[in-house]
C-alpha cells in the first residue's frame, strides 16, 4: 500500500490519520485470532468494567507471538511498510498488539489517554494502527490532534479506579476533557468500516466512547516503533511491564525481544 504525501502530511502535523481498507484483506484472519486470544487469555488480560459500570470489556495484550493469526497479519500485511512511509524511519520493529472488545450495551468509555507515558520508550518515529473488525460510528476511535507536540506528557491512570499511574504528577498534565472545549481540543474521528485503521503516534491522546449498540466491537491494535526509539524508565511499572530484559536508558531497543517487520 502506498501512503500519500497527504496522509504523511496529516500524520505528522497531526498525530493521527485514518487509513482506508489497511487490514482489509485481513479481517476475517483477525477476527478468528481475537476468538484465540479470547478462549486462551494470556497473563495479562484485563476486565476493564470499572465500578457501577454494564456490558463487558475485555482487553488482552503481549500474546502475538502465540497466535498464528495475529503472527500472519504482522508479518505479511502492509503494516511495516506503512508504518515506515508515515513516520520516515528505515526500520519497523513490533513493540506489542493489543485486542479491545466491548461486548454489546457497554457503557464503560475507554478513558482518554497518551500511550507513551505508559510505555518504557521515547522517540518520535511510533506508530498504533487501530483497527475495527465491525463497523463502528459512535464506539470509533477518537483522537486529539496535535496533542503529540504538548509540552508535558497526560498523567497515565489506571483505567478500572481511575488512580494515578505515577506518584509524581509535577511532570505531568492532569486528563483533559477535550468534550468540554472542542476548539482547545480538536477532535478527529471517522465512521469506519473492518479493516480500515486509525494510525497515531504513541503521544496522541485518544479515547473512545462506550458501545451502547446491540453489536460487538472487535478491535485490534498494533504498536510499532521506529529508528530513533530508546529505552526510557519511568517513575514506576510501565505497562504492558516486559520483564526480564536488561535494557538500560537510552539503549536501543532489541531486536530479538522487539522483531523487525520492515526494513528499507
């Protein structure tokens, strides 16, 4: 797939743009391997309903590697290539997938956040590509653009009691509410089809709303980073943690842990 010069553009003024049809050829490979990873949940699966909340969402990440259709995908699909022509680096490396189902009559929002400050790497070469595996209007993506170049970094919480990820939040801004001025904080989002992707960088604050419709929304999302990142420790656990590696600030990151999926 060849990105425009638009959409590279937008990308990067941005921090988010939406991608036409990406995983198209891939839907029904992703919908059998978000079945797997339900049925066979890894370590670090998650029921994100939080308290007086309905419905059901269940999130799951760190098990591609095990699922031969989430492996197919990666490793065959246009994902590396337009990863690489959108964030101009000469090498794509898989940082994690992640699988986000909100069963029918969910109301639980996904809470807005930057994945960055949740993560132990820094740079600006990163990409996440979303991607529904039902159509979705309302349950969409949502995506603040220009929040990537803020000066200060959102305060990670944790999704299900809303407690600060962190001790120290002088070196981070408290979540926005970007519904509450939409002309301080411009909203993207797009009605989309299966197999259409929003791709952001790791630094673009995103959300999405509850799925109070009467179908299932399937999402699958691949974290994929550039030449220029770096290990970077936190004030605390990161998420997902990748334990047992000995990476050290400002090492570059493995390539056996984090394998490349395109090279120019």
């Amino acid at each position: 797939m060849k990105i425009s010069q638009r959409q590279i553009d937008d990308f990067e003024r941005d921090g988010v743009v939406m991608i036409k049809g990406l995983f198209a050829d891939w839907v029904e490979e992703l919908r059998l391997g978000i079945e797997r990873n339900m049925n066979e949940p890894g370590p670090e699966h998650h029921q994100y309903i939080g308290e007086n909340e309905n419905g059901s969402f269940f999130g799951d990440y760190c098990n591609w590697q095990r699922i031969p259709e989430f492996v197919k995908v990666i490793e065959e699909s246009d994902a590396g290539t337009a990863a690489a022509q959108l964030t101009a680096s000469n090498t794509i490396q898989v940082f994690h997938e992640h699988i986000l189902v909100k069963e029918p009559g969910t109301s639980m929002p996904t809470p807005w956040h930057q994945d960055s400050p949740y993560y132990f790497i820094e740079g600006n070469q990163t990409v996440s590509f979303w991607c529904p595996l039902d159509p979705v209007n309302d349950a969409t993506l949502r995506c603040v653009a220009g929040s990537h170049k803020w000066a200060k970094p959102v305060m990670p919480m944790k999704w299900s009691t809303n407690e600060r990820f962190f001790p120290n939040k002088d070196d981070y801004i408290p979540v926005p509410d970007p519904d509450s001025d939409l002309k301080k904080y411009p909203v993207k989002e797009w009605e989309m089809e299966p197999g259409d992707v929003v791709a952001f960088n790791y630094e673009t604050l995103h959300g999405s709303r509850g799925n109070t419709t009467n179908n299932r929304r399937r999402a699958f999302s691949l974290r994929l980073f550039g030449d220029d990142a770096k290990y970077v420790t936190r004030p605390g656990p990161c998420s997902p943690p990748f334990t047992g590696h000995s990476l050290r600030e400002g090492d570059i990151l493995d390539e056996e842990l984090f394998p490349v999926i395109y090279s120019r």
